[in-house]
C-alpha cells in the first residue's frame, strides 16, 4: 500500500490494471488508526482474510465481481477515468454498497430470467406449465417466494444501515459543510473553529462525520466514492459518516436540483495522511 | 312502455334523448363516451407534447459539454416534461379509460353524474393549456416536477413560473376529484341487476381501488400546493425555515401524494391486463379472489412508502426502516398479480395478436422496473443512488412498462370498439419493436451511468466522468423510440380512417362491453342485463340481441328522461331507478368561470378571483335547480316485471355517497392539515415563536355554535319529514351566518400572521373552518331554494342528508381546528426555549 | 350474497386500517420521542407496546373473520376476500414494524 502524502492522484497511472483486476472495486484493505476500530460496524463480522491483522475495519465479503458485463459497459463508457463512480469505493461506507449492489443484480438476473422464462413456458410448453397448481403460482410465487428474498434482503440491508449511520454520541472528526448557491464552504470546528476552505480537507484512514446544512434552498453532499449522499437543508444539520481509506484527491458534487448552477455545484476533497491533518487545515484555510 | 318496440325505433327513441347533438351543441355533451373519448384523446396529446420536451431533453444530454439549450430553458424542459407526463397524460388517461369502459362492462347506461364528468373535462382541457401555454411564454415552471422549498418558494422563484404550477395542477385535479368521486359511485350503486361485488370484473375492483386511492392520495398535494401558493402570494410561512416553517414539510406533503400516485397509475394498467389476458389465454382469470385482495393490500401499503422519495433528508434509521420494510411487502401484491397472469396464460390456450406483443414488453419492461425498485427500497443503497439517473432509470421501466405497454395493449384491444374498425396491421409490429428496443436503449443505460455518478437534473456533464458513451446510446435510443410512438400515433390514424369494418366481439371476449354495438351508442345499451354469472363470462353472442331488442331492463324511452338502474353495493339487488340529468352547457360555464378564477389568482387580481369563485358557486346553484326532480314519483316500472323507486326517494342513493366520499377526501385534506401543524410545531427551526395565538372566549362562542348546528341540522330534517323545511332551513342559514361572524373574529385576532409558521398554521386551520361554514352556508340557502321550488318534499329528502352530511363534517373539522389552535400555547409550552 | 349488509365491505378495509393505524402510531410516536430525547428504552418500550397492541387487534380481527367463513359452509366471497385480507394485513403488520425491536431510534 502507498504512503505518500497527501498529493497523490488516484485518478493516474495505476488505472489499467485495476480495469484488469476488475474496475470499481475495493480491493485495497483499510488503513486505520490504532484507536478508531469499529466505527462502522461490529467489527466481529465477516472479517476478511487478509485485513485479521490490521483489525477487521472493511468487514464485507469480498466481492466476485461480473467481469464480463463490467469490463464491455467500460468500453462504452471510458472507465479510465472516473472519480464520481459509486462502483469505484474508496472507504467502508461506499464499499459494502458495491457488494451489495452485485448481489442484488445477480439475484435480479435470476428473477427476471425466472419470470421471463415462465412466460415463455407458458406459451411454448402450455402442457408443462399447466400442470403447476394454481396454488404453487399464486401462493408459492406470488407470496412466499418474495417473502423469503425480501426477508433475507431487508435483514441485511437494516443490519448494513446500522452500520453506517453516525450515531451521534460517538467520538470522530467532525467537519462542517454549508452549501449555498451555487458552491460548498467547509469549516472546522474542532480545531479552533478554523476559518472556512472551498476545498474539503479530511483524514484519510479514519471516520469523518460531515455536519451538513444550507444557507438558501435544499442541496446534497455526496462523494460517491466514499459514502451516500445526506441532503443539506437550511434550518437543519444533518450529518454522514463517510471515511477515504488512502489519502488523495476525490470529487464531490450537490445531488439534490437547486436552481441554475446545480451542474455546476462540485466540490474537490482531499484526503491526507492523518499526521499531516492538524496542519494542513489552518494552511488551506481563508481568514 | 309495455308494448313491444322494434330494435331501429328503440334505438331511435335512446339516441334521441341520450345523444349529444352536432356541431356546436357538443360542447354540452356529458355522456361517459364522448367524455371518457375527449379524456384519453386530450390526454394523448399532451403525451405527444411531453414526448418532444424529453427528445429536447435527449437532444441536449447526447453529447459533452453541448450548447443546444442552457440550464433555464432545460430547467424547464424537465420540469415540464415530468409534469405533463404526470399530471396531464397518465391520470387523465386513465380516468378516460374508466369513464369510456366502466358503465359498459358494469351494464349500466352511464356514470351517476354526468355534468360532473364534464366539468372535470374542463378543468383538464383549461388547466392544461394553461400550463402548456407557459411554455411559449419562456414562464414555464422550472423547478422539477416535485418542487421542492425553498427552490420554489417566492425568494428562489421570483417569477410566476411556480404560480402556474401550483394554480394550473390543483385546477387539474379537480378533474381528478370528480372522477375519482364519480367512479367510486358509479361502482358501488350503478351496476347491472345481479351483478354483486363477485361477479364484478376485476377491472371493476381495480378502478374502485384506484378511485379509492386518488380520493386520499390527491388532497395532501392539494393542500401542500394551496399552502405554497400562499406562502408565495401572501408570505404565510409554511416551508420557510427563517420563520418557523420547514421545507421538508412539503416532501412530506408532496410524496404522501406521490407514491400512492404512482399506483394509481399502475393500477388501471393492470386492470387491462387482468381484462386481456384472459381473453387472449381463453380462459378466465386465474386467481380472482386472491387479486382481490392484493389490490386491496396494494390500495393500503402504497400509502406508507412515501418517504423512500426521502430517505437522504436525515430521517431517522428505525423510521426509514418502516418504509423500506414497506416498500419491499409492496412487491408480494405485485408478484401475486404477475403470478395470476403467467399461471392464466399457463393453464389457457393462449394465442398471438399485437395486443399480447405489449403484454409481452410489459412483463420484460415492468419486471425489470419493479426490481430495480426493490433495490431502491434498500436504505444504503438507496444513499447512493437516490437522485441520480438509476432512478430515472426506474421510474421509467415502471412507469412505461407498467402504464404504457398495458394501455397500448389496451389501446389495440379497444380500438375496434372505440371505432367499430379492424387494424391495419402492418405498422403495428414494427412500431412495437421500435419502441420496445429504443426504450431499453434508451432507459437500461441511465442505471449504469446513476451508478457511474451522474444525478438528475443536470443539462450537462464533463468528459472524463465515463457519461458520454451510454448517454450518446440512450439518446439515439429516445429517438428510435419517439419513431416508434409516432408509428403507433400513425397506426391509430389509419384504423380509424382505413380499417376495414369490424365484427363484433373480434376477439371473442366475454365482458358486456362487447355486447353492444361497436362503436357505441350514446346510451351504450338498449336495455340493461340481469346478471346471473361472473361478468368475465358473458354469453355475448346469446346477450346482445335480447338487450338491442329491449328485453332486458329499462328497454324504453321515460319523459324524455335518461335513466339507470342502481343496486344495492355489494348484493347487486336492484334497489332504485337512478334519474340522470340530459345534457347541458352548465359545466362549461362552470368550467370557463373556474378558469377565469384561476387565471385571476395567477395575475394576483384578487378581486376578481373572488368574483369569478362567487360566480362558479352561483353556477353550481344552478346545475343543482335545473333538473330538478319537482314530484314525488313513488315506485316505477323498469321492466321484467320490477318496480322500483327513483333515486331521488330512496337512501343511500348515489348523490349522498357522492358527499360521503367527498368528505372523506376532504377529511384528508384537513388531516394533512392538522399532521402539517403538529409536524411543524414539533420538527421546525426556529420553535417556539415569539409570539402565541390567544383566541380567547370566543373560540368557546365558536365551539358552542358547532353544537347548535348540530342540532339544528336534525331539527331541519325533522321539519322536512313534515313538510316544512323551509323555517327551519332558514334558521340554519343564519346559524351558519353567525358562525361565520364568530370565525372571523377568531381569524382577525392573529396578529402577524406572515412573521412564524405558528400563527401561519392557526390561520389556516381557522380559515379551513371558515371556508366550510361558508359552504355550509350556501348549501343551506341551495337547499331553501329547491324547497321553495318543490324539488324537496318527505320523500324527496336526499339534498336534507347530504346537508347534514355537510354540517356534521364541519362541526366535527371545526372544532378539532379550533382545539387545536386553542391548544397549541400549550404544546408550545412543552418545547426547550431557543 | 342474498341478505349482505354493506357494512361486510368494511371487512375488506379493517384490517389494513389497523396496519395503517399502526404506522401512524409508530411513527408519530418515534418523532415525539426523539425529539422530546426520551430515554431510549422507554421509547422502544412504547413503541413495542403500541405494535402489540395492534397485533393483537389484528389477531382477533382475524379469528373474527375465520369464524365468518366457518359459519357458511363454502366461504363466501367477501368472507373469503375479508380473511385474505385481514391476514395479509397481520403480517404486513409484523413484517412493517419488527425493525422496531433492534434498530437506532433517533440516528
């Protein structure tokens, strides 16, 4: 794994080989401090092979990743080079959701072939077909069937939300973002109340809680790279855990329609070495 | 009556008193097919339109950087393409469908209120063009078609372009209202004799649901919309975070309406699903009861998966976890519906003809779109993709696969009974293809450049984000599919201009509405069926020619009148003769003086407005006092040898369940009211106010005088039931008057309303009651007029229910409102000081 | 269907008003709690008691109904319909509300 400083580029050099080893997924086990287990999570879960030593940070099986249907919708679509891809994690709160995306597409090729394939039955094998009993079809497909996939899905899918919400009595760096018409300003509150940058500078290798909100009309913070997106709503804080495992540059950009200069509403983050942090900010920072 | 009439001179003597004259006397047709016919053709039109809006939209995200249209004319481009795809081509379609088909394939004659299906019309045409029309003028709304605060609010949105679409949709859906109300009604009482809940076709139950769903699915938009306009015209903060208000109390409000939207949508489509399959699989349904009772389920859960439109906003995770959980159960009605279909088709001998094609591309289409919504349902990953293009993805496999292949299928159905002609074949397939392939062309890529990080709403986007590729494809595939539906456009064209004659019943189909004569006659049937079998399994062959010659009930022409049969709800018994009024001009005047308010409220010439409200309620004591019934008829003959009473002396007929579910659609909106006060009070920045409502006394004065209505209402039907109304109708008049006084009081003693959501919301709860004294005021002089006039009489005392149907609702809403405005000094006290 | 009062319909409705019921109930009282700071086990004690509540309201309901359609010899159709939906509507119930025993109240 790098060490380099807070400058380095993902978006170079190593690119090919990660469309070669399968584009868009976090392979990379995560860097974290000695204090900051378990943020996300029961750290005694699914804790993958490689990572026991470092302490199970990125608890979530590894992903097979579909190749094949990434590697031709790549050639489509230049996959050199994408740094606002939600397929491309960089931390643990991105990453789970790629898994879970993959899974959920495999089970939905399933179903759809499943019920594609009955019409077809239905139609060229009406014999066959006909002597499944109504009751299989309406109860057995119509009800239990779901039950059970939804089930299975609801369970992990609330088990991964727990996860990943910030719980606010939980000690982590805390930064501010406000979002106005039509650019993003961020502060720092735990160190001195910093005075505010255009560009966010957080910590790689540890939880970061953005504290967000909005000075006019209803925008989004999001970095998918690294998290989910959490609105910004005048009059209220909302707050996200995300966290970028390497240090390096990543794209944010306002996800929520807020007038004429939405498009144009990204933002920069950097993320540095976390004993470079404390004196970058005060660096970066306008008076 | 009792003498035989030949087939041709029954026909005659219908079309006489049914029809809708030529010309210009069309303008004051109200009969369910030319009705139901100008809804789904308007409503194709503004399809068209918001086709070309999303071919722009297509044209300017092909490729990179493009300088086809900057972000204020795209702004608008989106909005108004999901707007008018939403609320002036999918509802309307589908209420045109139900009005078309559901007095044909129930047996009955004609919808319970026919001026009321025109009015609706009006509403649709005059709105519409209203909205449309903003589109030449550069003023066209522009802040998406949800219109999130503060985004729309008067500081963000200056221009009138949010005025058009809050005042041009609530002035749609009235037309959605009195169709909703309509259909409901015309459900439960206007069915053949015979025909009980069991025997109804399941496109009955699914219309019954959707009607249903929209009478408590539109009044929180309608209120959410009423408020906002307020905010914006008179600066009552409601949504405003500066002043106690909240944004995300529109959300709320907005998706409490649009979820269950979506499956109000969904559910007529699948009506003609559950109608075509088995025609074409010949056999009947597979799974009536089991559907049933999905739709049922599918009616309620819907309403509980709004905030999935909001699980970003910060909500809470056990509270998002309701909805998720929620909106995954959604998919078991669902998957039992699809199950219903495949098992009909399995077990049935099916056949090919281009309506299947469609059901083909639905079940690929659809499939596909309600499993991507599994997905969304799924908190995290919903944090990821939320507002980018996989939902637009979604949204359109759902709503394409689950609206417009089934009503193409229907489209194809229909048509030869629409117009009494066969297709010409030719263009039907290719076009299906071209539509089916440039759809998934277009659609299948937005889920991977969502996953790839591009949101909605953006008129652009960099070249290295990975976007170009797939949005060059889903562009060329938008065109192949604006080909395709053109075809289809052309194709309807040439059936109706070259298809050769048809048969009747060309595809052998077993609902009554074949067992008339293609295309219908504006009294659809020459005499109404008794129903002895399931009415998916008519003889139609056998049934036809009795009903042309009369045999069945009502074969004759009354006085001129147009009449139907109403039964009991859920027996089918046949329990009265419903008196339909014959066609009039009084809906488009209604109609013209609602547009006129409505434009009046959108230039803020208030006083005009104010005019124009006074003149359409004038124009509704009129419908009211023309028509009127002026003696009482006691039981009348209706043939095979039955006698019933009219509507109009019987309870429980269709005018005073008109006003139950009136009220109960109103009810919902005074609940979301209430829910907007207390969300307010509890959630909102800037709590608690400076300043406290005090009513004072005179709210006791307001209680205590909902109480003599109360009493006061019975004492007037009391004296009805003696023959003396009028007296006591006169002192319910004044009563109404005084309660009107006492609110006004109460409503001035606000001070400064505009400067916190508090007194915002005491305002308007106060204005709500307001405004109901005020209806109950001019029903009660409505109702003096016709007693006056001797359209009231002991028997004839349906105006006197629905009165106290009205009166009763308003003492009720009135006094929870002013509780709760009394209460809320209290409520206040509970909050931690800011 | 000879002699049906039209009050049967409300078989159809009653039990997935009382899911709605439940929704409401819960996520009203989710709101308050969290923003009055309630002690968590206190609100997760409520809220467990309200989904009870409704349970059980929902269980009678639809022993209620399955006595309806034992009580004719082939259920009729409402009947029918009516228990369908009831059940349905018990474990839309259940299915809807279980997040309530484990999950963050007010993150």
């Amino acid at each position: 794994m790098n060490t380099h400083g807070m400058q380095r580029m993902t978006r170079d050099g190593d690119r090919r080989a990660h469309v070669l080893f399968g584009h868009g997924f976090h392979r990379r086990t995560p860097r974290i401090g000695p204090s900051r287990q378990g943020f996300f999570g029961l750290a005694h879960t699914f804790t993958p092979r490689a990572t026991l030593a470092e302490g199970g940070f990125n608890a979530t099986p590894h992903r097979r990743p579909s190749f094949l249907i990434l590697a031709s919708l790549c050639a489509l679509g230049g996959c050199d080079h994408r740094p606002l891809s939600t397929l491309d994690a960089a931390g643990p709160a991105a990453g789970p959701i790629v898994s879970l995306w993959w899974a959920m597409f495999a089970a939905a090729t399933a179903l759809f072939v499943l019920v594609v394939g009955l019409l077809w039955l239905a139609y060229r094998k009406p014999g066959y077909a006909g002597r499944i009993s109504v009751r299989t079809w309406v109860l057995g497909g119509g009800v239990l069937m779901p039950i059970a996939v939804l089930t299975v899905l609801a369970t992990y899918a609330f088990y991964l939300g727990e996860r990943l919400i910030a719980r606010s009595d939980e000690q982590v760096v805390q930064v501010q973002a406000i979002a106005s018409m039509w650019n993003w300003q961020f502060r720092y509150p735990q160190m001195n109340d910093a005075a505010s940058t255009p560009v966010l500078h957080i910590p790689a290798g540890q939880p970061v809680d953005m504290l967000v909100t909005s000075n006019d009309v209803i925008h989004a913070f999001w970095i998918p790279r690294l998290a989910g997106k959490i609105d910004a709503i005048p009059g209220h804080e909302t707050r996200i855990r995300l966290q970028a495992d390497e240090p390096g540059e990543y794209e944010g950009q306002c996800a929520e329609f807020c007038g004429i200069g939405h498009t144009h509403m990204q933002f920069k983050v950097i993320a540095h070495a976390a004993d470079e942090y404390r004196a970058v900010v005060p660096r970066n920072a306008a008076p | 009556m009792n003498e035989r009439v030949s087939p041709i001179a029954l026909h005659k003597a219908l079309e006489r008193v049914w029809g809708s004259g030529h010309g210009w006397q069309r303008l004051s047709a109200v009969n369910h097919t030319v009705i139901g016919r100008r809804f789904i053709v308007t409503a194709l039109l503004f399809f068209a339109i918001g086709g070309v809006l999303a071919m722009l939209i297509r044209a300017q995200l092909a490729t990179t950087r493009s300088a086809f249209v900057g972000p204020d004319i795209y702004n608008q481009l989106f909005t108004m393409h999901g707007t008018v795809m939403m609320f002036l081509f999918a509802i309307p379609l589908l209420e045109g469908l139900g009005m078309y088909l559901l007095p044909k394939m129930l047996g009955a004659r004609d919808l319970a209120f026919p001026r009321l299906s025109a009015y609706g019309y009006w509403c649709y045409l005059f709105g519409g063009a209203i909205i449309v029309a903003s589109m030449l003028f550069g003023v066209a709304p522009d802040g998406g078609w949800f219109m999130y605060t503060p985004l729309s609010s008067a500081t963000y949105t200056p221009g009138i372009n949010a005025d058009i679409w809050l005042l041009g949709i609530t002035f749609v859906e009235i037309s959605a209202m009195t169709a909703a109300v309509e259909i409901v009604v015309s459900i439960l009482k206007l069915r053949a004799p015979g025909m009980s809940l069991d025997r109804m076709p399941l496109f009955g139950w699914y219309m019954l649901i959707t009607a249903f769903m929209m009478l408590v699915g539109f009044p929180p938009l309608i209120l959410g919309s009423i408020l906002l306009e307020m905010e914006r015209a008179f600066g009552l903060p409601f949504f405003d975070p500066t002043r106690g208000g909240d944004p995300v109390l529109w959300q709320h409000l907005f998706w409490l309406f649009g979820h269950p939207e979506v499956y109000i949508i969904f559910l007529p489509a699948a009506a003609v699903l559950s109608t075509i399959i088995p025609v074409f699989a010949q056999r009947p349904i597979v799974g009536y009861r089991a559907i049933v009772i999905a739709i049922v389920a599918l009616g309620f859960l819907s309403f509980g998966l709004w905030v999935h439109h909001m699980f970003t906003v910060g909500i809470p995770h056990l509270a998002l976890a309701f909805f998720s959980a929620a909106s995954m159960l959604v998919a078991i009605p669902t998957a039992v519906q699809i199950f219903s279909w495949l098992a009909t088709l399995a077990q049935g001998r099916p056949r090919y003809d281009i309506p299947m094609l469609y059901v083909f591309g639905f079940f690929i289409v659809f499939v596909i779109g309600g499993l991507t919504g599994v997905m969304l349902a799924v908190v995290p990953f919903n944090w990821q993709v939320h507002d980018t293009h996989f939902v637009v993805a979604h949204l359109h496999y759902v709503l394409v696969g689950g609206f417009v292949f089934p009503m193409l299928a229907g489209a194809y159905y229909w048509l030869p009974h629409f117009t009494g002609r066969s297709s010409v074949h030719r263009l039907s397939v290719p076009a299906f293809w071209l539509i089916i392939v440039g759809f998934n062309l277009t659609f299948f890529m937005m889920h991977l450049t969502g996953l790839l990080g591009m949101p909605r709403r953006v008129y652009t986007y960099a070249p290295n984000l990975g976007w170009e590729g797939l949005n060059l494809l889903s562009s060329v595939g938008g065109f192949a599919m604006a080909m395709g539906f053109a075809l289809v456009g052309a194709d309807f064209i040439m059936q109706l201009r070259f298809g050769r004659r048809s048969v009747r019943n060309p595809w052998q189909a077993s609902t009554l509405e074949w067992a008339q004569p293609t295309p219908p006659a504006s009294y659809a049937f020459a005499s109404l069926p008794h129903i002895e079998e399931r009415a998916d399994s008519i003889d139609v062959p056998k049934l036809s020619p009795t009903l042309a010659a009369g045999q069945g009930y009502l074969g004759f022409v009354r006085d001129e009148r147009m009449e139907t049969l109403g039964v009991d709800m859920v027996t089918g018994r046949l329990e009265h003769v419903m008196l339909l009024p014959r066609r009039s001009y009084l809906p488009l005047i209604s109609g013209v003086l609602t547009a006129a308010c409505v434009l009046g409220m959108l230039f803020k010439i208030y006083w005009f407005a104010a005019l124009c409200a006074l003149a359409v309620i004038a124009s509704f004591v009129a419908w009211s006092q023309v028509n009127a019934i002026t003696r009482d008829l006691g039981p009348m003959e209706v043939g095979r040898g039955a006698r019933v009473p009219p509507h109009t002396e019987v309870e429980g007929s269709a005018p005073w369940w008109a006003a139950v579910f009136s009220l109960l659609a109103n009810a919902t909106l005074f609940a979301s009211l209430v829910f907007g006060t207390l969300y307010l009070w509890l959630v909102a920045p800037k709590w608690p106010p400076a300043i406290v409502v005090d009513l004072g006394l005179w709210a006791l004065v307001a209680l205590i005088g909902y109480l003599g209505h109360f009493l006061l209402v019975r004492r007037a039907i009391a004296a009805n039931a003696i023959g003396k109304p009028s007296a006591a109708l006169l002192m319910l008049a004044a009563a109404s008057v005084a309660q009107l006084a006492v609110l006004w009081i109460l409503l001035a003693r606000i001070p400064d309303a505009p400067s916190h959501a508090h007194l915002a919301t005491s305002f308007a709860l106060l204005l709500y009651a307001a405004i109901h004294a005020f209806i109950c005021l001019t029903l009660t002089l409505n109702t003096l007029l016709k007693a006056r006039s001797g359209a009231i009489s002991p028997q004839r005392r349906v105006d006197l229910s629905v009165l106290k149907l009205w009166f009763d609702y308003a003492a009720v809403t009135g006094v929870i409102a002013v509780a709760l405005v009394m209460l809320m000094p209290e409520l206040i006290g509970m909050l931690p000081p800011s | 269907m000879s002699q049906v009062p039209p009050r049967r319909l409300l078989w159809l409705t009653a039990g997935f008003t009382l899911w709605a019921g439940a929704f409401l109930a819960l996520y009203g009282v989710n709101a308050v709690g969290c923003a009055f700071a309630w002690p968590s086990a206190l609100q997760r004690g409520v809220l467990l008691t309200l989904l009870a509540l409704h349970l059980a309201a929902l269980g009678y309901l639809a022993w209620r109904c399955w006595q309806l359609r034992q009580s004719h010899g082939r259920p009729a159709f409402l009947e029918y319909v009516g228990f369908g939906a009831t059940i349905s509507a018990l474990a839309a119930t259940l299915l809807t509300f279980a997040p309530s025993l484990v999950l963050s109240l007010c993150d």
